[in-house]
C-alpha cells in the first residue's frame, strides 16, 4: 500500500472515532482523495482489529497486522495546471489540441488528450460555482492570523514589537476568539489553540487551518505533513487538522468572513491606542470579544453568544483536565555506543540494543521522550545542566547490571531496602573488616543468599545472629540451611540466688 505509514494511523484514529464519518470528511483532513480513504477503512471493516489493538503497534508490526506493505508500482500519470489551461483559451484561436500538445513537449508522460480535455472541461463546470455550507454544532472551528498587526512599544524606548492577531470561529454559532500573540512561530501558534480551547471549554471534531508552516510542514498531491507539534496539541484535545487546499481561501470562508469582523469591529477601535505588554493588549481583546459576540444578528435570532449556549457548547469534546505542554520534536537522533542519546548536551539512556541505531526525540518543559518506530522506548525527567546523564538500570546490559550491583554503594543502598539487621550486617562487612576484598566478596554473597531464600528471610537471620556476635558468611549460610534461628530456644536457668550462708569459690582460695 502506498499510504504513508503516519497517514495509515491518522485515517484509522479519525476511522474508530466515528465510524459514521464520511470518506470524504477524513480524506479532507488527511489530503487524500475519497476513494483511497474508502479503500483503506473498507479494509479496516474487514480485518474487524480495535483501535486500542492496533495503536501501540510499531510501524513494522502495523505493516505485519494490517497487511499495509507498499506492493503497488503504478504511477498516475501527471495532470497539467487547468488554471494555465483556462487562461490560455481565453486567447484568440486557442485550441485545446493545441494546449495540449504544448503540455506535452514539457510533460512527456502526461495524460492523453482524451483525459486533457475531460478533465479540463469537468474544471471549467466547478470554476463558478459556489457551495453553500451548512455547518453542524460542534463540529468546525476556523482559525487563522489577521492580517493586521498590533504595535507594542517599549516602555524603556527601545524598538516596538508588532503583536499577530489569531482569531478563531465555530462554523455553526460563528462563537468567535480573538487572541494576540508575539509571532506566528508553532509555540505562539499552539498557545493560541490552547487559549482557545480553554476559552470555549471545549473542542470540535475538526481544526480549518491554512497552510502556514506552524500548521503544515509539507503539503502535494499524495502527501500531507502535519507540524509534529501542532498534530500532538490537537491529539491533546481529542480533535483533528483539516488545513484548507492551498490557494482556496473558500475552504475557510468562515476563518477569512472572522478575520475582516475582528479587522473592524476590534482592531479598528484599538487604532489610537497605546499597548507596553501582550497581556495588556489581550486584556482589551478579551473585553472587545466579549462584546462582538454579544451583538446581535442581523438576519438571525440571538446573538453568537446565545447560539453558541443554546446549541453547540454541549456538542463540543469536553475540556481534558491537564494542559498541552508544548513539545519539540528531533528526528533520526543517533544512539551512541554507551546506549545513551544526547540532548542539549545532556544524555539519556535508552534499551542497549538500540545502541547505534536512530531515534526521534520528543521533549517538553519537564521531559524527554525516546521512539523508536513510533513506540515510546524511554521517558526521562529534563536535565537542566550541561553535561548531566540519566540512566534507567533496565536500560544496562546484563552483564553492566551485574557490575553496578557489586559496588559497595549499591550494596547498602539494597540492605537498607532489605531492613536494619541487614543493614548492619552488609554494613560491618564493607566498612569495618580489615580484610575489605573478602568483605566485599561476602557482602556479595550474602545479597545472592537474600535472593534465593528470601530478604525478609534474611534480614530475620540478621537480627538472631547479631545480637550472638555471629557474622562470618560461613555461619550466616548455615543458619539458614539449618534454621537454626527457628528452632524453640532452651529455657533460661532461674538466677543464682544471693545467701550469706552459701560460700563461693573465694571461700576455699586459690
């Protein structure tokens, strides 16, 4: 199969979400043409896996258990640009046949004449034609930066800064946002969903976005690339992209119709206005907004606040309790020779046998983590220090595991895990025999006799044999070969009685 494998995922999530969506609806997001998509989820249907099954397979297994490996060799052949097409007929005596072959001096393997001529005329039917949309509650929110800028100035006279307006519209209420951020970079664009979202106390089905490289990476015929960052931010909230065509702006009519609103009836009030700070500025948005959706319809009933309260607010996916922390992606980050993988010359563990292999990183404020063939191999807090390494134990090979275990710092750590008596024990036979060699080959031994016979085994013979001033290994093992410590103890003789008519041995002298 020649879907992506990242797109493979994407169709069967938004599949298992809502069996009832429409090919069409999930092509749209993914952009892919409907029937590809109708393919692939009728194979889904038929294969009859679960969603919670198939999304922690790693991409080898998915091939594996949806049987999805790329066979197909076929290539379509190339279309030409029917925009190009229709303005050149416009010409005094242009011919199709003409245009056509003209196209083909340039695109050799191209479509015949018959499908030149099809296609363009099935173009030229859909070129003024206009659809109207009708829009369900809870179902699309359009999003998009204003044109228009904001200064702010500094306070201390230095350069002014230039604030981006995002704004935000629910296709069915027209339940607008309005936010200002200081750029159009992935993190200002993923605050502005967050904003959002928390705004709306909730989430739609589906994002309309352009194609800005905060939303999209790469975009062609056959390929959608999502932001990594920005797809995990919606993923979040439990909602999907479905960033418009390029150069359609009627795909987000709702998102260009939000923009000119916001223009004119917030942006232009704030023309004289003098702003020091963001927050300063997002605090009279945020009054300005509320006023704009308080106002009232001309041809409808209600306001954009009403509609919104009444009929969408409880369709919206509800507000997931912890926030999107915003993340960073690295792809293809090498594994060194020690297992470990470097981030802001920090180093993280990650299983020895990924050893010289690559990896992608993903990491936010407070974590770091490792996939490997889209599955999580390693999560790791943030280090802050230059310099600084983390290592899982379960990470080491067998053999370093054993070594480490050895050491005498590992050693005490595991008695003091163990109790107080073993403790003692492991703590007199590293740190107060004057032979420390054999101490530590005993202390050794004794964690390998914790193991077999149990450590609260142990740690019992521990608090009999101390007390005896019992320590050597070669008794520790025979008591507990023996259970000595077990065995009932003799009854203790009555104290000698104290009487001036007794007479010891100093009686009779030396």
């Amino acid at each position: 199969m020649r879907i992506p494998i990242h797109l493979q995922r994407e169709i069967a999530r938004l599949h298992y979400y809502d069996p009832h969506n429409s090919d069409r609806a999930i092509a749209g997001t993914v952009g892919m043409s409907p029937s590809t998509i109708g393919s692939f989820r009728r194979m889904l249907r038929k294969q009859a896996h679960e969603w919670s099954a198939i999304a922690p397979l790693d991409d080898d297994q998915w091939r594996d258990t949806l049987g999805t490996h790329d066979r197909s060799i076929a290539q379509r052949k190339p279309l030409p640009d029917w925009q190009w097409v229709h303005t050149e007929m416009q010409r005094p005596d242009a011919t199709m046949e003409q245009l056509w072959r003209e196209w083909r001096e340039t695109c050799p393997e191209g479509v015949a004449y018959t499908q030149f001529a099809v296609g363009y005329r099935a173009w030229r039917k859909n070129l003024h034609v206009v659809m109207r949309r009708v829009h369900r509650p809870g179902d699309k929110l359009f999003v998009d930066f204003a044109g228009r800028t904001v200064e702010i100035r500094d306070p201390a006279g230095g350069p002014s800064r230039f604030a981006q307006i995002f704004i935000a519209v629910l296709g069915y209420s027209n339940y607008t946002f309005v936010h200002a951020v200081p750029t159009q970079t992935t993190g200002d664009w993923v605050q502005c969903h967050v904003e959002c979202f928390e705004f709306l106390e909730g989430a739609p089905c589906w994002v309309v976005s352009d194609n800005l490289k905060a939303a999209v990476w790469r975009r062609s015929r056959d390929e959608l690339v999502i932001n990594p960052t920005y797809r995990d931010c919606l993923h979040h909230y439990e909602t999907a992209p479905a960033p418009a065509r390029p150069r359609r702006p009627k795909d987000k009519s709702k998102a260009e119709v939000g923009v000119q609103i916001a223009q004119r009836w917030i942006l232009f009030k704030l023309r004289d206005r003098v702003f020091f700070s963001i927050d300063e500025l997002n605090k009279e948005l945020r009054r300005l907004n509320h006023e704009l959706n308080d106002h009232p319809f001309k041809k409808l009933p209600g306001c954009r606040r009403s509609r919104f309260e009444s009929d969408e607010r409880a369709t919206l996916k509800p507000l997931v309790q912890k926030r999107f922390e915003l993340c960073d992606w690295r792809y293809q980050v090498r594994v060194g020779n020690d297992h470990h993988v470097e981030h802001l010359r920090c180093f993280y563990s990650v299983p020895s046998q990924l050893a010289g292999e690559r990896v992608d990183l993903r990491t936010t404020a407070s974590m770091v983590e490792v996939f490997r063939g889209g599955r999580r191999v390693a999560l790791h807090a943030l280090l802050t220090e230059p310099g600084n390494s983390t290592t899982v134990p379960e990470h080491r090979p067998v053999a370093h595991q054993r070594v480490l275990e050895g050491e005498p710092k590992a050693l005490m750590q595991w008695a003091t895990a163990v109790g107080v008596s073993a403790q003692e024990m492991i703590g007199y036979h590293l740190n107060e025999r004057r032979d420390p060699a054999n101490g530590m080959r005993a202390a050794r031994r004794m964690r390998d006799l914790a193991r077999d016979h149990g450590e609260d085994r142990f740690e019992s013979v521990c608090r009999y044999a101390l007390p005896l001033n019992i320590t050597s290994l070669r008794s520790i093992t025979s008591i507990l070969t023996n259970q000595a410590d077990l065995r009932p103890r003799p009854a203790t003789p009555p104290p000698r009685m104290e009487h001036d008519n007794l007479r010891g041995a100093q009686y009779f002298g030396d």
